[in-house]
C-alpha cells in the first residue's frame, strides 16, 4: 500500500525504498565493496532480496506477537515512527514523503488485526477448521491485496512518468565534431578479449539509486550557480543552440579491484562543461564543482580538470544512442581522469560551483578521498582464469589503462621469470584504455601469468595490493591456468 501511494507522490517516498537508501547510506565501506565484488550490478537486487527476507521474517514475528497482546501492532508502529523519519531524511524529501509509510503501517496493522481476530487460539475448539479456514481464506486475501498494490503502484509510476517512452522519442542532435572511428590496429582480433568500446548493456554501472530517476527531457533542468558571476539555467531547448561533440572515452570505478570489470569505454555526445560554466562565469577562487542528481547524490570534482582543456562532458548520448536509463537519462557528466564517485554524476540537474573548503559530497562525507586521479592498471583477459590450454603457442591478452597520461608499455611475467614486454596495440587517446597481446611457447605444468603497466610518465603500476578504499585498488593483476 505504501508502495501504490508513492507512485502519486514521488517512487522515492516508497518504504522499501527509504529504507533500502538508508541503509545503502550507512553501510560500511567494507561491505559495499564485498557487496559490489561478490554481487557486481547486481548489489541492489541481493539487497532487495535480503530486504524481502527480513520483512517477511518480521512480518511472521509480529504475527506471533499478536497472538495474545498487541505487541505486534506496536512493532509495526515503531517501525513506522523510523521509517517516517527516514523519510523526511531523505535528499529530495517532502513532507508529503511520510504519508506512504503511515497509509501503508495503518494497512499493515489493520491486516494483522484482521487476520489474529480470525484466528483461533489454542486448545482450538470443535469448529477450529472452520476458523482455519476463514483464517487462510483472509490471509490470502491480504497477500494478494499486498502483491496487487506493490504491482500497481510500479505500473502507476511508469505510466506517470513515461521515461521510457520520452527516451524513445528523444533525437541526438547532429555533432560537428564526430569521434574518430577507432582503427584495427587499436582492436586486436583476439578471441576472449575485452571489445575496445564497451556495448551499453554490458557497461558497468555502480551508483546509489535503488529507484532509477524517472526525468524526462521536458522536465530536465540544469542549474549553474555559486561562485560564478550569474546564475544560469539550461533546457535541451537552450541546449540545442550549442554544438555538441562526440568524444571516446574510458570511465573507472573507484571500487574496481586489481583486474576487475568495472571500467568501460563507450562513444559519448555532449557539450563541453567548460563552455556552460562558461556562460555563467567562474570565479577565480573557486576550486570545486559540486554537481547533484535529481535524486540528492552529490560529487565533489575538481575544478581544474574541468577546466584544463580536457574532454569533459555534460553527456547526453552513448554509442550513438540517448543514454540508457541506468546510465543517467537525460544528462551525465563524464570528465576524464577521475574516478567516477568525483567525476560521473548521473541524472544531473545542478552544478554549484564553491571550493573544497566549503563544500562536502556524498562519497567525500563517508572517508573517500576528495581528489580521485584514476590509478594506472592493467588485466589479463586471455586465458581465462583457471583455463586449461594445450602446450604450444599461447596468446595472452588484456587491456591497461592510465587516463590523462597514457599507457606506454605493458610487460608480463610468467612464474617468477623475468618480465617481458608485450606487444601494445594503437594508442586511440590518453583517455582510453589501451589494448595489448604478448606471444608465449607454454609448457606443461601449472603457472601463473602476472601483469603490470608503465604510463607515459615513467611510472611503473604499483605492486603492493591495496584495497579501493579511499583512493582505489593498485597490485598487479595475475591468473593461474595450467598447460597440457
């Protein structure tokens, strides 16, 4: 019922959903990154799964409750006080933001007094089939009223908020900078490895939003402000006097471990961010871009990389496409360079421009660090892990990357024998992941393959393993596979 009365106020205001974003916003680093390791794009649907377990654990404790004092109830009501509260907490809330917590607790403890009233206690008496019956015939009443208004209130939604439909509708404009296409040479032809430019729907996606922000492009607004000479306002109306530019380009997680997959590179359209902080004129003592979702999330980038000639982006295309829903419909920020927790907002709708010393992010508040230049890495992706492969010619192949400097060199090392260099493809950019391949005479036996990078200022990938938190990962990449 809760659910079914959001969809009239805001998806957000759902009790799952406050519930499940608060937990999400206490959880310890640690266990976000096992969740995002063990369970990758998948974490928010382990978590609502986890979150239908333990409702329907309490559900069935607050029926025993019941039974003889209304103890129950006054669970439901507690937790209702909590919920409410968590909901007015939340970065978009309104007062409006408790009523489907209180709608959906009164119907909670309705339906709970309803089903003990029919209830028989024991020693049941002669006709307690009869109430057993009754009892089973409301229970199943009340779960299916349950399952139709959490159903209805997900179709309601979609159908107030069309996004979907709005995305299908909406028209790139024409760029007057195309991307170069990339060439063969940058794109070995080796099975098993990791395609140059990343499909969108095999794009990693790591972010707060348990409901994805329902904005259409009619209602998008994009809000500069702070330590600038005016306030500005864009539309895609004002948009669309601008030339965009269409830019490759590669995004990484800051909770990527050594040789994980959470890093992609797809074909994006934009305008240059420069260009709109442009228009509203930035002072010269400001030092931070603090841009904010539609549904509260904030991140804290630095000004300079905005500003510093490189390809940073109010992205509103993706491999020619809008942008998929998950990956921020109607507008994101891309600025290469920086980890995504600093530089990769989605579903933007304002830019405040003030400094470091002012001025915390979400990520920032929670101990990560607040300047995120993306570590140099590399992975293998050929052999598989564990493979068996027949002894003879082998090809090992994988990507490493080390945006704003460029990878210059890629060596490998087989056992604990000396490192040897492996054959780098076409450099396509600074800002993209570069591809490489080494040829090996395998030999019997069980090995291990290691990997590091070297970027463009001399600097060798780190061999110590440290964890994402508060920087990102380094170590070097290895696999274990055996030859016959």
């Amino acid at each position: 019922m809760g659910h079914l009365v959001a969809a009239f106020i805001d998806p957000a205001s759902s009790p799952f959903f406050v519930l499940g974003a608060t937990m999400v916003d206490h959880t310890p680093h640690e266990l976000k990154d096992a969740a995002i390791r063990r369970f990758g794009s998948n974490d928010k649907l382990a978590l609502f799964v986890s979150m239908a377990l333990v409702m329907a654990v309490g559900a069935a404790l607050a029926g025993l409750l019941e039974r003889r004092r209304p103890y129950g109830s006054i669970a439901l009501l507690v937790l209702g006080a909590v919920t409410a509260v968590a909901a007015l907490q939340r970065p978009t809330a309104t007062v409006w933001f408790v009523l489907p917590t209180v709608i959906g607790i009164a119907a909670g403890v309705l339906a709970l007094r309803m089903l003990v009233a029919g209830t028989p206690s024991p020693p049941a008496p002669a006709p307690a089939a009869l109430s057993r019956r009754r009892f089973l015939v409301s229970a199943a009443a009340v779960g299916a009223l349950a399952v139709g208004a959490a159903a209805a209130g997900r179709v309601l939604g979609a159908r107030l908020r069309d996004v979907v439909a709005d995305r299908a509708r909406f028209l790139l404009p024409r760029t007057g900078v195309p991307a170069p296409e990339v060439p063969a040479d940058a794109r070995p032809d080796v099975p098993g490895l990791t395609s140059f430019i990343t499909p969108a729907d095999d794009f990693y996606r790591v972010d707060t939003a348990l409901q994805i922000p329902a904005l259409t492009s009619s209602d998008w607004r994009l809000r500069i402000h702070g330590m600038t000479d005016r306030t500005v306002e864009f539309d895609f109306d004002r948009l669309r006097q601008l030339t965009p530019v269409e830019r490759v380009l590669t995004l990484t997680c800051v909770s990527n471990e050594v040789g994980g997959t959470l890093a992609g590179t797809a074909r994006w359209l934009g305008y240059p961010l420069a260009q709109l902080l442009g228009a509203a004129g930035v002072r010269p003592d400001a030092d931070m871009l603090l841009s904010r979702s539609i549904d509260g999330f904030t991140a804290s980038t630095p000004l300079a990389a905005v500003l510093d000639g490189r390809d940073a982006l109010l992205a509103i295309g993706m491999n020619g496409a809008p942008l998929p829903l998950a990956h921020g419909y109607p507008a994101r920020l891309i600025v290469p360079g920086l980890y995504g927790y600093v530089s990769a907002t989605k579903w933007v709708v304002d830019l405040e421009v003030t400094r470091f010393d002012r001025a915390t992010a979400y990520w920032t508040d929670r101990g990560w660090a607040d300047r995120a230049p993306i570590k140099t890495a590399s992975r293998i992706d050929v052999p598989a892990a564990f493979a068996t492969v027949a002894a003879g010619p082998v090809t090992v192949a994988g990507v490493a990357w080390a945006q704003r400097r460029g990878i210059a060199g890629v060596e490998v090392q087989v056992d604990d024998g000396p490192w040897q260099a492996a054959t780098l493809a076409a450099e396509y950019s600074i800002d993209t992941w570069r591809q490489w391949t080494w040829q090996w005479t395998a030999t019997p036996g069980t090995h291990t393959i290691r990997v590091r990078a070297v970027d463009r200022s001399g600097e060798t990938q780190s061999e110590q393993r440290t964890p994402p938190f508060p920087s990102g990962s380094t170590g070097w990449h290895s696999r274990v596979f055996t030859v016959r």
